[in-house]
C-alpha cells in the first residue's frame, strides 16, 4: 500500500463543466474554476443548483476525513461562523480512471485573501482584521481547538463591512495534541522559538508573523539567530515598532489566551503617543477660534459703547 | 486498548546505490518483520536519474512506507510530514484489519459511508497521538550528498521537535552509510533527544561507495537487538506490543 504524498495531476486539471456526482449523497456540483491547491487536496468553486458552493477533492480520505470532523464541530458552536459551513461529504468515482475520490462540499466564501486586502485597502486595515480575528480565535481556543496553519492565504475577509474568516481547517489540532500542518514562516518551532503542541499560545505566535508578514510582504528565510534577525526586522519598521511590545511578548508565548492579547493592542492604540499629533493639532485650531471670538466681542462693546455716546450727544444738542 | 509501538526506518538519499544487497529485497524483508520503510530523495539543482528514482519508489513499495523526493530546502517540512503519514498509514492498516474481523473480509474504512468514517478516523488520530514511536534514520553521505548534509541536519532536529509535541513516546537513532571503517556507521544510539547530533554532522566525511542494501540491513538487526534487549529486562514480555500493519 504506497500512498502518494500530493494530490495527482488528474484533481488538479477537473475541466470546467465537469459535472461530479456524490456516490452515497447523489448530488450534483458543476465544477466552475479551481480556487487553490493544498497539500491534501484541490479546492474547486462548483454550482449545485444556482447556488455557489467550495468543493474540496482528494485522494487522501483519511485526511479529508479528519477536516470534515473539524467542520463538524466548527458548526456546532452556534451564532459564530469559524470557518465555512460544511454543507455535504461524499466519495466521486472518476469515470476515466474508476478511481474513487473523497471530497466534501463548504459554502463559498467570496473575498480577498488577507495579503491583497491589504494592498487594496491600506495597511489602516491591519489591525481591524487582527482584533477580529484574536475574537475568533479565542473562541476557537474555548472550544478546545487551535487553528494550527494559521497564514494570511488561509485568512479570507470578505463582505460589504470587511471581517476576516478562517478557511482551510488541515491544521486544526485538538489541545495538548501535536499541531497535525503548518507553515515554516508563521511555526514557533521552525524559529526555534517554542514547541508544536497545540496551545493558544501557538496561534498568537502565528498572529505575530502574520503582522510581520503584512509589513514585509516578501517572507524572509531563518538565518542562524532566528530571534536576532525578527528583532531587527520588527525594530526597524515604523508600523511594527508600534507595536513592538506586543508582538515580543506574542512572539515568546507571553499570553495565555488571544483575548490577552486583544486587550493590550486596544490599549496601545488608546496610549498617547499614537495620537498626541492629531490632538495638538485640534487644540490650536481651538486657540484661534477662541482669539477671535475675543476680538469679535472687544468690537461689538467699542461699536456699543461708541453708539450710545453718539446717542448722548444727540440728546444733549437737541 | 494497550499503547502499542510503532517501527519505521527512514532513508534520506539522493540516488542509487552501487553495493552490496539489493535495497528493495531489504526493504521486503523489513515489512516482513514489522517495519515500515520511508525514503526521501534529496534533490539539488540536478534531478535524480530515471534509475535512482525508480529505486527509491521501489523500497517505499517494497517496505510498506512512503516516498517523496524533494529540493534540499523543502526537506524539513517533507521528513516530519512523511513520517507522520507513514504514521497514519500503519495505523488505518490497524484498524481496518480490526475492521475486516468485525464486518467480514470486504471492510476497510473506504468502504464505509462518509458519516461512520469520521468516527473511524478520530479513533486514528487518537492512536496517532499516543502510541510510541521508533525512527531508525539512515542518511546516505555519499560523495553527492556532502553539500546536503546541513539540511539534513536541521531537518532532523524539526523532526523531533513535531514528533516531540505528542503525547506518546519516541525514539531515535541514527546511521550513515557508507561508514569510516565498515558498510554502516551509527552515530546515535537509541535517544528521546535528538540535539546531540548536531555535534556529530560536521564531522562526517563521505565516501565513494553507496551501500544502501547493507544499510537497511543493518538497521534491522538494530531493532532486532533492541528487542532482545528490552525482553531481558522487562519480566512481562507483553509490555511491548509492536503495531504492525496488515496488507
């Protein structure tokens, strides 16, 4: 029994139009075009009916098996959308090869994935998206899981008043487990900077490089002092060194729980130093107005006083 | 259930071998007693000859494990992931021969509708998680792998550090072949910790022949040993239960 470790060539070039039909379920999905490509599969945008829908497909049942129980349990925690609804799982028997293929069908998520949201719509947009998404996961952590492979590609934010939503649940550990997929750049582990159990802490380390990642688009390699050389990048960035206390404390597993870490950003955005700028500037604006409003009085009581003087006069001569 | 432990080799090489036993009849022999065979082939610029590359396939095939072959800078990401599934792999052989005398002889986890495979598969993880682990790493320091040897290095270390976060118990050991004197050289004996082998990789030179049959070989009589050994000192010989995977 040999399994091959990527996913073939044939998942990979499903032409448009392909129509694939469960084997126990017996719906129908019109293949439309390819969204991405992981290590245990292809996510295709397919149509059931007339509504859009993301349709993953592997030769890897087992890995495929163990996303969905993810799903399954993301939708049980009611009133939060963690990650996409889970809305089918069957097997597909290719009808050239009779080869037989899992796949399970989500509901399609439309949007920017966080990298390109960002270029749009300016880095303003960072730390809106962080703070959302230290909320969910949070939730997430309550819940007993950690995400695990935590990137800006696995982050989609999406709808007319942007949040961000967690897709691609490969990586999502049960706590205290070993951190079953990651990402060298966004891995405690691969900086030499902590273990790969499953811990809140994991995420928020995560979280930290994906901060690093949007101020430095172009992911950099590990030299020998992996510690050195993120100080270096964090401290010599205007945005990060904002934050610089922050993402050290992130960085060296510091917080306990994403909320923690929630709160001292809201903080560090409140502190003077941020907006001591902006408020100068409002105050001289206030000045002048006051000066002038002064001037406009000192006036008003010459012209008075002058009127009733020229009254007086008048008064007096007749 | 009792914890169980699992036994792989894993092969790190970047072509043929040139002496000694057929590899692939050594990887056979391996799977007969239990033992999955892994094989990763490392690539530089240069691609590895139609030859080489059939070999590699061939050992995985033959010794019941997986193959990948990689760039050197992928090389960390592919060890633990291909000793992770390699994992997975022996432990759904596991439950679906527990299948097959529960369901009748047709039964494996495919077989089974999409919502009762679920369950199936946290029962996997779950033994993924705890059961104890073997690795006989074999690294391949022939003349051509010399400028690969840092990688390999490192990407040893991450290996542990992923299979370390488990609950369940590892150990390690390490050989490369060919050795100074003989066919095959360990450099690490039996460890939970592999960091001390950093000491040891700058150290090693390579030869010219690529014994990679003998190799194998070697690194069966390694667990065989071990087993012994361990019998001697535990009075209940029931401790140890190795998992093995039905074909």
């Amino acid at each position: 029994m040999v399994m091959t470790m990527y996913t073939s060539n044939n998942l990979c070039n499903i032409r448009t139009g392909t129509v694939i039909q469960g084997k126990w379920h017996k719906h129908r999905y019109e293949i439309i075009k390819q969204l991405g490509k992981g290590a245990n599969g292809v996510v295709y945008l397919a149509k059931e009916g007339r509504t859009f829908v993301a349709l993953k497909i592997s030769n890897q049942a087992t890995a495929m098996m163990s996303e969905v129980n993810v799903l399954k349990r993301f939708s049980e925690v009611q009133g939060v959308a963690l990650g996409p609804c889970l809305l089918d799982v069957d097997d597909w028997i290719h009808p050239q090869e009779k080869k037989i293929y899992s796949f399970y069908v989500m509901e399609y998520i439309e949007g920017d994935d966080l990298l390109t949201f960002i270029q749009k719509r300016g880095k303003e947009w960072i730390i809106v998206i962080i703070l959302q998404l230290l909320g969910d996961l949070h939730k997430l952590h309550e819940k007993g899981w950690v995400f695990g492979d935590l990137k800006p590609e696995n982050l989609i934010v999406s709808g007319k008043v942007p949040k961000v939503r967690l897709i691609d649940v490969g990586g999502t550990t049960i706590r205290g487990r070993a951190i079953k997929e990651f990402t060298e750049f966004f891995d405690r582990g691969y900086w030499g900077m902590g273990t790969r159990k499953a811990e809140p802490s994991y995420d928020l380390f995560a979280v930290a490089m994906i901060m690093i990642n949007m101020c430095y688009p172009k992911r950099f390699e590990r030299k020998e002092n992996g510690r050195e050389q993120l100080r270096l990048m964090i401290s010599s960035h205007p945005y990060l060194k904002t934050y610089e206390k922050i993402l050290w404390r992130a960085l060296d597993g510091k917080y306990t729980c994403a909320y923690e870490m929630r709160k001292e950003l809201l903080q560090c955005m409140q502190q003077p130093s941020m907006q001591t700028e902006k408020k100068r500037g409002e105050r001289v604006v206030h000045v002048k107005e006051k000066k002038k409003f002064r001037w406009v009085e000192t006036m008003f009581l010459f012209v008075c006083v002058l009127f009733m003087y020229v009254v007086y006069l008048y008064v007096q001569i007749l | 259930m009792r914890k169980g432990t699992l036994r792989q080799i894993l092969l790190i090489t970047d072509g043929c071998s040139n002496h000694g036993e057929d590899p692939i009849a050594m990887a056979a022999l391996a799977k007969e007693q239990g033992i999955t065979v892994n094989v990763i082939g490392v690539l530089d610029q240069d691609i590895i000859d139609e030859q080489g590359l059939r070999e590699i396939e061939g050992i995985a095939q033959s010794g019941g494990g997986i193959s990948q072959v990689v760039y050197a800078k992928q090389l960390s990401q592919t060890v633990q992931m291909v000793t992770r599934k390699a994992m997975t792999q022996t432990l759904q052989g596991v439950i679906n021969r527990e299948l097959k005398q529960i369901l009748g002889s047709q039964a494996s986890i495919e077989q089974l509708p999409p919502e009762k495979r679920g369950e199936v598969m946290e029962v996997v993880e779950e033994l993924g998680e705890t059961v104890n682990l073997q690795v006989l790493i074999l690294v391949d320091t022939s003349g051509s792998m010399k400028t690969k040897l840092q990688t390999v290095k490192e990407a040893l270390l991450d290996l542990s550090i992923s299979l370390n976060a488990r609950s369940g118990n590892n150990e390690f050991s390490v050989f490369v072949f060919p050795g100074k004197k003989g066919e095959v050289d360990r450099i690490l004996d039996w460890t939970p910790k592999m960091e001390s082998i950093s000491s040891v990789f700058p150290k090693l030179t390579s030869g010219g022949i690529t014994p990679t049959g003998p190799a194998i070989r070697e690194a069966l009589q390694q667990f065989q040993k071990r087993r012994s050994l361990k019998s001697l000192f535990t009075h209940d010989g029931d401790d140890d239960v190795y998992i093995e995977q039905s074909m």
